[in-house]
C-alpha cells in the first residue's frame, strides 16, 4: 500500500506522505500533537523500513527484495508487522479521537482507505472489522491491525487477504 505510483519502489516520501493524507483527510489539525503522533509514526516505520531493506542513499525500498527477504525470514516478517501495525493503530486512534473513545467499523474501514486500500474493498474492510460487534474501542484499536499482521485473524482488514499471511509460520499472535 505504501507504493503510492506502483512502480515497485517504495519511497521513504511515499510513507511518509500517508501521515499527511491522514492528517488533512480526517480534519486532525496539522500542528496539534494529534497530527504529530500520526506523522511520527510513519516518520519511524519509513526510518526503520529503509534501514533493513533500503537504499538510504536514494531513500527507497525495493518491493520485491523486501518482499523476498520476509518470505525468507518469518521472524523479520513478524517484527515488520508489529512496526507497521503500530503505526497503522495510531493513525486510526488519532484520525478517529474526535468521534470518542468507540467508533463504528465503518469510521476504521474509512481510516484504512485513506491508508492506501482500495475502496472497494470498504465493504470487505468493514465486515471484518464488524464481527466483533458494533463498536470498535479506540484504546483497542491496534488489536485487529497486530492479529493481522500475525496471521492470526482479520484476514480482509486492508481489503484482500493476504497470500501468505505475516508471520503465520512463527504462531506467535498479537503484538509483542
């Protein structure tokens, strides 16, 4: 989701243009700490991205070598997913504190189009995230994001379930 031109390049911009998209998208005010919680996050998760799996010289991450080297490691794979569900569990919490402390499925489908998903897949995004009930705590909000990253449930979270879901073979859930 994070390769905004589908070239098969994923720029540290490119992450980092997703905290933007949220803070001007949800109405969060850009100098609050909202705003700054949101970009931080991203800001780490490109940082942190293009450290193991990039060139920093050129500020880019190649997919396929990235995906190449978590195929061949599911530890890796799992620890990518706790970043990357941190980050995604912030945005939603900041993007979604003006509504209150429990927001509806469909305000967390909302968030995750604006993250990069297809919309359509909103309706997808939002039955998976409907089946624990109708309201979705904020203060919980990173638990479907780390059990997907885990492969230990929400498989339609960003719209298609994954091939081969993060970490599946390590059978560890949840976010560490």
């Amino acid at each position: 989701m994070f390769d905004s031109n589908v070239d098969g390049i994923v720029r540290r911009r490119d992450v980092v243009a997703t905290a933007e998209r949220l803070v001007r998208g949800f109405g969060i005010a850009p100098q609050s700490i909202g705003a700054e919680r949101v970009r931080a996050g991203y800001e780490m998760l490109s940082l942190a991205l293009l450290a193991e799996f990039g060139d920093v010289a050129c500020d880019e991450i190649a997919v396929r070598g990235f995906t190449a080297a978590l195929t061949a490691d599911p530890t890796r794979m799992a620890d990518v997913g706790r970043r990357i569900a941190r980050a995604d569990a912030a945005a939603v919490r900041e993007c979604l504190a003006p509504i209150g402390e429990a927001v509806k499925a469909e305000h967390v489908a909302e968030v995750i189009v604006v993250l990069g998903a297809h919309p359509g897949h909103f309706p997808v995004i939002q039955h998976t995230l409907e089946r624990d009930g109708a309201l979705i705590r904020l203060t919980a909000a990173i638990r479907p994001f780390a059990d997907y990253f885990t492969g230990c449930d929400y498989p339609g979270l960003y719209g298609r379930p994954q091939g081969r879901r993060m970490a599946e073979s390590d059978g560890q859930c949840g976010v560490g």
